[in-house]
C-alpha cells in the first residue's frame, strides 16, 4: 500500500469530476494537498461514463491508470482513488455559484444540493429500487456507490422505502445548502457536453425515436445498459440490421459551432467497428464530410473500411420515417455525383460536443480567455497550457474536445504545476 500523507494546507479546488478531474484530485491528493472535488451531478465519472468502450485501447472506460503513485497498471482507479484517499472532499450535486479572492487566496461559493442518499451509509441492498421507481443504480461501476434518488418521481413506495432501508441511508426530507471554502488553486475540469440537435429539424432528432447521438448509441450498446447490449431500436426494441452514421452534426457549422469537434470521428468509427464485428450481420454506413483519424486512430478507419463499413462522401437531403420503424434516407454522395436512396433501422448523429453549463460564466467570474466557448491558456505563446490565469489550470475537455489519454497527461500537467509552485 501507498503511503498517503495527510497535511495541514490549503486546499485546491477542482471543478468537475470527469476524467481529467479525478486524475487530477487524486494525484494531488497522493501528494498530500487536500483537495476538494465538485461536481454538479450526483455520482463522478462525466461523459466516461457513458462511453461504453473508451479508444484508443477499447477497454471499459473505468479500466486505466488514475494514479502512478498506486499499486498496478490497468484498474477500477474511481473506485479506489475515491474510497481510499482522506484527503479528497467530494462534494456531489454541488455547483460553484461565486468566485472571489485574489490568486492563492480564493472564495469560493458552494451551492450543495439536498443529499438524500447517504452514500456511507447505503449498502446498494436494492430494496428501495423494488419499492420505487424514484431511486435507481445508474452504474454498477458509480461513484459514490450508492443508488441515486429522483425527487421528480417520488411516489408513495419512495415513503416506504426511506422507512424500511435497513441502514437509514434515505432522507427524502433533505434540503439545499450553501457553503463558502477558501482555496489556493483553482483546476477546471468541466468537461464536453454532447450538442442535442433538436434544433436541426432535417434530422429529427426528439421527433423520431430511432434517430440517436452516439453517446446514446453508445448507452445501448453497453451490456450494463437496458438493453444489455443488443442493438435494438429505441421505438419498439426491434432488432437494428441496418444503421447510418452521419458526422458533424453541428459542428464545422457557422450556424451552431464552426470548430471541428476532433473526436467525433472517431468514436464514430468505433462504434461501427464495434457494430459490425460483434453484431453480426448488421450493415453500417457513414455520410461524411472528412473523415479525421489523427495519429493512431487511422487503424479505426483502415479496419472500418476492411470490414465492411460503407462510406458516404456527402450529405442526408431527406429523411423521413416509415410507418414500421424504418426511414427512408436520400444521400448526395459528391464523389459519385448522385444521389442514394437507404432504408435503415438507427439513424445516429455524431453532434458536436459543445460547451457545458456554466462555462461561461465560470469564464467570466475569473477574467479567463474564452476559446470557442472553452477555457483558453492565458498566454496563447506559452507551451503551458493548462495555465488559464495566475493560480488557475484547466484540463481535459474544459479546453475543448480532447481524448481521454490526452485528458489524463493535461491532469498530471496542472498537479505538477501545483506542487511547483509550492516548493
């Protein structure tokens, strides 16, 4: 076991506890300088946790390395990052509001959700699950381990399970708080949010049921999901044989987002990798505009194309859904110089990955240089850029779309930077 120190220092504030953020916090943490982690939803893990199968290496997304300070190379590092380090505060279903102070000696607002799980206390025994469907385990991989509850779809058998939970982890008459922290350091970790097309009428999407994202693709085709993995279409469960993939849903896009979204391309690819090896007999095919497979995930393209993966050069002109579940698609494919005609059974969009709620604001309470709605560095010059203001890093996809390895060594970037500055 590592030696884990337990120092009496001001704390860092990290915002957001996605992937950079707990790689962050943790290795800070294993540093001895207590940190205190936020994140405004109520288990960690952000958009990781939706991902399925995370490239490069296609493993579970849970399953890399979180910390060089701990014992092993591939594990669970959310789980034992967060149980086993005491110097990490996470505070869940918490937002920052306000920002005041000056550099090494901010305030810092918290406004904390009402916390009606105490995730100490649950034992993930399932009953309040039976009773009601306001609770729910989002993941047999979250964190906290814990069930989470919906104060929206509390009923009576919500009642009775905070009477009957055998450890009295449910508190339903749990109320907001506010709390004020000072803190040394700021790291902003917030993360991508994946852009809901609802305003591109051509597509459909929340108009047409089987019309998806591909993190909502990716949901399905996860074994713990609630289709355990078949592909099926999200109207009637019926079996998927035939899919297309159209790329840059809202991005390279004047009127919603003109900057590439950068991954988008290829998880894309994966997913129709992982469509066409392991759903067998199920036919895909990707409309595209570019295809961009930066350094070592060409191989995602060169096994797509030798696989069987059809690709369209060109954009869908026409979409429109049938009375079985099915749409009817026309294509203009420009190398061709025509136009093609499909009937599919999941029509996927590979949207663009915006920024998250909140950013803006978070921009404009510390004076930082926005970059395309992200946090930019604070001398575009500078090779350090994680550096967004004096005392304030930012990581990951807070900087704009990033690949989780690349997230990862932006993390280890700004805890190095960190523990510099305090020598």
């Amino acid at each position: 076991m590592v030696e884990v120190k337990t120092l009496v220092s001001n704390p860092v504030l990290v915002i957001g506890a996605g992937v950079a953020g707990l790689t962050a916090a943790t290795q800070l943490a294993d540093f001895g300088i207590r940190t205190v982690l936020v994140d405004r939803l109520p288990i960690v893990g952000g958009n990781a946790m939706d991902l399925y199968k995370a490239f490069p290496t296609d493993d579970c997304s849970y399953c890399f390395e979180g910390s060089r300070l701990r014992p092993g190379i591939r594990k669970c590092f959310y789980r034992s990052a967060i149980l086993d380090q005491p110097n990490i505060d996470l505070k869940v279903n918490t937002e920052v509001t306000e920002i005041s102070g000056s550099p090494g000696k901010f305030q810092a607002k918290l406004s904390v959700g009402p916390q009606y799980i105490d995730s100490k206390k649950c034992i993930m025994c399932g009953l309040c699950i039976e009773c009601s469907n306001a609770f729910c385990l989002p993941s047999p991989q979250c964190q906290p381990q814990a069930v989470i509850y919906d104060p929206e779809m509390s009923d009576e058998g919500a009642k009775k399970a905070e009477e009957e939970c055998p450890t009295k982890a449910i508190n339903l008459g749990a109320q907001p708080s506010e709390e004020t922290i000072q803190v040394s350091d700021i790291v902003i970790a917030t993360g991508y949010h994946e852009m809901k097309p609802v305003s591109i009428d051509e597509y459909g999407y929340g108009k047409i049921p089987n019309v998806v994202t591909q993190l909502e693709l990716a949901q399905i085709l996860d074994p713990n999901g609630k289709s355990g993995g078949a592909l099926v279409r999200p109207s009637d469960g019926g079996q998927v044989k035939r899919v297309m993939m159209v790329q840059c849903v809202g991005s390279r896009d004047e009127n919603y987002y003109p900057f590439c979204s950068k991954i988008c391309c290829v998880y894309a690819l994966k997913h129709a990798n992982i469509i066409t090896l392991e759903r067998d007999g199920t036919q895909v095919t990707v409309v595209y505009m570019d295809i961009r497979t930066y350094d070592r995930h060409e191989r995602y393209y060169r096994v797509a194309r030798d696989a069987g993966v059809r690709f369209v050069r060109g954009r869908v002109s026409r979409l429109e859904a049938c009375a079985d579940g099915t749409l009817d698609i026309i294509a203009y494919d420009s190398l061709l110089d025509k136009y093609l005609k499909f009937n599919v059974d999941l029509f996927v969009l590979s949207s663009a990955l915006e920024p998250p709620k909140g950013s803006a604001e978070l921009i404009e309470s510390l004076s930082l240089h926005p970059a395309s709605g992200f946090v930019g560095p604070a001398d575009l010059t500078s090779e350090n850029a994680v550096v967004a203001a004096d005392h304030v890093y930012v990581c990951g996809a807070a900087t704009g779309p990033a690949e989780i390895p690349e997230s990862v060594t932006q993390a280890r970037a700004v805890v190095s930077m960190i523990l510099q500055s305090r020598k």
